[in-house]
C-alpha cells in the first residue's frame, strides 16, 4: 500500500486574500460550464513527499518543512477538502512558491542522486506553480505573481 499526496494551489488576490487557484476545465459533456473546482493532482512521486513534508523518506532527502499543519488562513475549500480525510490525512503541510524555488535551487546539482531526483520533482512542481500563475489574470492583463502562491497538502496511506 503507498501513499498519496492530495494538494491544492493557493494565490493571494490584489487585497491580500487566499483564494483557491486549482486550474478548472470546461466541461466535455456541456462546454458552456466549468467544472467545479478539484484537488491539483501530483502523482505519487516519493522523492517529492520527501522534500515536501519528509514522507516515505527512505533516502534522507532535505526536506522543506514537516508537520506544519494546514495555514492559519487557508481558504475555506482547502480547509474542507482537508477535513474530508478526517483521520485518514496525515502530515498536512504547506510550501511556498518561493520555498520551492530556493529548495531546487540549493539541492539540483547535489552530489547524491536522490536529492537531484527529489530537487528535480520540486523544480518540475515550481514550474507549475509558474506557469499557472500567468493564466490567472485580470481584465487589465496583470498576472498573478508566482511568489503569492503556495501549495497546501496532506498524504493518506
């Protein structure tokens, strides 16, 4: 039995409010609506749960933070989706955009060959983070900034 990782991408809005920046996909079935909003699906990637939360850590990878529990202002969907895994969640956690890009930075041209494939999962991870913060925009064409984002997580066995 492994473990999974279930993650939701935060942006901080003009105002300074959390809010949830998943992407949403138009419905196939009906291309007038978008779908309701939905976990960021990241695979099952154990040198990343490594250095994101130092889960399934068998190579002791550097890891970004453990434990540090769900963010004091985290939106109310992430909240909830968090509260679905009841006893089921363990080691919630968050990272920031800029977390992601130090960590990658620090560790892709380490000598060990885990640490490179877990900083390698964590820089494919930012650039995510970077590319979607370019297609939240509003009507004057400002773009979200990458560094007002951050990834919120939880694991289950």
């Amino acid at each position: 039995m492994g473990a999974d990782i279930h993650a939701w991408i935060e942006g901080k809005d003009k105002n300074g409010n959390w809010f949830v920046a998943n992407p949403r996909y138009v419905d196939f079935a009906n291309p007038t609506r978008i779908k309701d909003v939905d976990e960021f699906y990241i695979g099952r990637n154990y040198p990343l749960f490594s250095a994101l939360g130092n889960v399934r850590n068998e190579h002791d990878i550097p890891f970004i933070q453990k434990n540090r529990g769900l963010p004091k202002d985290v939106t109310d969907i992430t909240e909830g989706a968090a509260a679905d895994w009841d006893l089921d969640g363990h080691s919630f956690g968050y990272v920031t955009a800029i977390e992601l890009q130090d960590y990658f930075m620090s560790y892709i041209n380490a000598n060990d060959e885990s640490i490179q494939l877990a900083a390698e999962a964590v820089k494919f991870l930012y650039y995510k983070l970077y590319n979607l913060a370019y297609e939240i925009s509003d009507y004057e064409g400002n773009c979200l900034n990458v560094y007002d984002m951050r990834l919120v997580f939880w694991f289950d066995n």
